[in-house]
C-alpha cells in the first residue's frame, strides 16, 4: 500500500518540477526523471559509518546512530524557498510521529550539502530559526568528499542553478541497521508517507506481546490511523469491529472443541 503512495508521490513531483511541454520543460523531466531513478535505486542500500560534524561542531559517526530508525534530509542554508519549508513540514510532521511512536524512537539527521557555506554554526542557526530543539535531531556539515558519497549513499542529486542549486525535495528514511528502506517525496507529502514507514521499523521490530510496552506496541502498530482532521493518529475502532466476527467464530469453535473433550472423557 505504501509503495503505490510513493509511486504516485513520484508522479506527482514530476509533474511539479517540470509543468508545460516545450523543450526545456521535456529536459526538466528528464532530468527529473533520471533524479528519482537515483533515488529509488537507493533503497537497500546501507550507508557507510561517515564522520559529519554537528551543529555544535562535535564529531560524530553515523553508526552512533544506529539501533533505531533514522530520518535523514539534505539542504542548503542558503536556500529560502523548499529547503525551509521542507524543514518546517518535517518538523510538524515528525511531532505526528513522535505522538503516535513515543518519544526517542527515531533519530533525526539534517546534513548541509552545500560545503563552502554550511558550517557548523550556519546549521545550529537554521535549526535554531525554525525552532527545532528535540535532542534526537542533529543538523550536521561535513566535508565535500564525505557529503559527496552521503549523497551517492541515499540517492540524492543536486546541481548549481542561478542563486544556489536545484534538486528534488526528498527525506531518507533509514532502519536500525543503516540500511535505507524509504524515500519520501515533495515539499508538504502527506504526513502518513512517513509516518508509515516508522511505524512499521518501531513498531514491528523485535515486538515482544509478554510485556506492557510489547502490548502497546501492538495496539499501536495494527489499531491506530492517521486522521487528517486532527492530525492525529489515533485508535482505529473500525478494525476492531471487523475482526469482532472473527474472534467471535474462533471463539465458538474454541468453546465447541473443549465440549466435545469433555464428553469423549
């Protein structure tokens, strides 16, 4: 189900990126075109354990980050049209998320493509300014040769356009082993193309039904929606009313299977 989301997510940024049919529009989605192809090529990858450098210029590896899903994005600083509004859609978008997994289940990476400006201090002011403070999210720098096989790790392309540079807006998402399982599209995606995803790497890995947490895990996982209107995942009670008939015959042929023992005995 998620996977046609995304192909129509796909789609979508196609057409977004490269409206009309005249020359430059057809070698727009071209390149467009061979950009996703990139990206998508990118899942099952696992991204190496490169050393980035925080936004309070604190070295650290990307295998420090590992033993919970990671949501990964790049941007430059200098950007003042997707890059920010990416940023403050994830930012709302990750709160759903923790509201529906719990707190410090994920992690969170912002790495600045653009080497010559994105400097650790560049990037604590672009969180800062979007008031971002959640201790599970870093923004980070590094050098070009590291940001330049990040960038080939997780599919991303960009190239140099009057007044910065043109790529496709795109998130990463990342399990626990460093290996990359989603690609997230456009500027304002729908809050379940994400969510989604961390739902299932949370949720599902290693779900343990002999403990409270296990439970709720389980509850979370199988009986809770996202509801557009609130914007909020909640309790889904539909699934529980259509599997009532299916716990009820399972419990009739429970019952009858016992009744039956008891007159053989």
């Amino acid at each position: 189900m998620m996977r046609g989301v995304q192909i129509a997510g796909v789609t979508a940024v196609l057409a977004l990126l490269a409206p009309g049919g005249n020359s430059a529009a057809d070698t727009g989605r071209a390149l467009d075109a061979a950009g996703l192809r990139t990206s998508q090529a990118a899942i099952g990858r696992q991204l190496g354990d490169l050393e980035l450098t925080d936004q309070n210029g604190r070295p650290f590896r990307l295998a420090a980050l590992r033993g919970r899903p990671l949501v990964l994005s790049l941007v430059y600083t200098n950007c003042y049209d997707v890059c920010p509004g990416l940023t403050l859609h994830l930012r709302d978008v990750l709160r759903i998320a923790r509201q529906a997994l719990g707190a410090g289940r994920f992690s969170v990476l912002t790495v600045g493509f653009d080497v010559e400006h994105d400097t650790p201090a560049r990037m604590l002011a672009y969180g800062r300014d979007r008031g971002i403070d959640a201790p599970d999210w870093r923004f980070a720098s590094a050098d070009p040769a590291t940001i330049g096989r990040l960038a080939d790790e997780v599919g991303f392309t960009w190239s140099a356009s009057p007044g910065g540079f043109r790529h496709i807006a795109q998130v990463t998402v990342v399990d626990a082993d460093g290996t990359v399982v989603q690609q997230v599209y456009g500027q304002d995606f729908p809050p379940p193309q994400l969510v989604e995803p961390l739902k299932s790497l949370v949720l599902a890995r290693g779900l343990d039904r002999s403990t409270v947490r296990g439970l709720l895990d389980t509850v979370r996982l199988f009986c809770s929606a996202y509801d557009p209107v609130s914007r909020r995942y909640g309790f889904d009670y539909s699934m529980i009313v259509g599997a009532l008939p299916v716990f009820l015959m399972l419990g009739m042929v429970a019952a009858a299977i016992v009744v039956a023992g008891r007159r053989n005995r």
